[in-house]
C-alpha cells in the first residue's frame, strides 16, 4: 500500500524499489516489467511477422512497451526508465545484442558500482550493438537507436548528480528493507 515513488530516490525503478524493499520484493518488479516487455515484443512480433517484419515487429513492441513504461497515463506520466523492458526487447530481438549491453553494464557495474552510470553505458551499447549488428536493416537499428536514446534520456537527473559528483553508489554486502 506505498507508491515507491514517494520513498528513496523517488524513482519507480527497480534499483528504488531494492533499496526499498530488499531483493527478495525486488524479484516480483522484475518478473512484471520483463513479462510484460516480452508479451509487447511477442504481440509486435505476432502482428508484423506475416509480413516479413518479424524483428522489426519485437523492437516496435520494445518500444512500445518501453513509452509505456517509462510515461504511464496512470501514474501521472511518472514511470521508470525502462531498463529491465529495454533488456528483455535486446533478449527478443538478437540474444547477441542483449549479451553485449549485459557485458557492458556488468563491467561498468564492477568498476563502478553505479547503477545509474552502469544503465546509461548499457543504454549507449545497445544504440551501437543495433546499429553494428543490424547495419543492413535500417528499420531495426532506427528503433534499437531509439530504445537505447530513450533509456538514456531518463537517465538525465541521474547524469547530472554523476557530474556533480551526488550520485549513489551501489552497496552489494546487503540490502536491507527500508522503513
């Protein structure tokens, strides 16, 4: 009966909402904002697939879901930043877009340990993985571009405390429940 929005950082996102809650209550925002990512993909893909447009239908479902997501009508506007939807559309579209956008958060991620910096180097590898792998396909890497942008567009407050030095880092020893 609490709006995550109104704790912590602010944020609706899952790295909120693990400060918030523990890992434990964590698992069920992932499995929502993942499922929820691929049935949009899976409809997209549905939708376009006898046309010949089977990937190019995933990714217009990725962001789809991802607008969605990050500006929902029934939350005033004020929604996540689509990491986890923005993951499972590279997971749809190309597993090896997806490996290369896990392997630059990871490492970011240890280097780091910001999370925030961690989703924006993501965010750019998977503008440069869909334009590298998918060169030849121009509707495809448009939106892979176009997902990635917006990720990093919703990453902005966060850019700025990283400028400024204000930025959270991540404690890996233990998450505990916030009161």
């Amino acid at each position: 009966n609490q709006d995550v929005r109104e704790q912590g950082s602010g944020n609706a996102g899952l790295t909120n909402f693990l400060r918030m809650y523990g890992p434990a209550s964590a698992l069920s925002v992932i499995a929502i904002d993942m499922g929820k990512a691929f049935l949009a993909c899976m409809l997209g893909k549905q939708l376009l697939a006898p046309y010949g447009y089977a990937q190019e239908g995933v990714l217009i479902g990725g962001l789809a879901v991802n607008l969605g997501h990050d500006f929902p009508a029934l939350l005033g506007f004020r929604g996540g930043k689509g990491v986890l939807c923005g993951i499972t559309a590279a997971l749809a579209a190309d597993w090896r877009c997806a490996l290369i956008i896990l392997v630059v958060f990871a490492i970011s991620l240890y280097v780091t340990r910001y999370v925030s910096l961690s989703s924006i180097l993501g965010a750019a590898a998977f503008c440069v993985s869909f334009v590298v792998l998918h060169w030849s396909e121009p509707v495809v890497a448009v939106i892979g571009v176009l997902i990635g942008l917006l990720a990093i567009f919703m990453h902005r407050a966060n850019i700025k405390r990283l400028i400024a030095g204000a930025e959270k880092k991540a404690t890996f020893s233990k998450f505990k429940k916030q009161k």
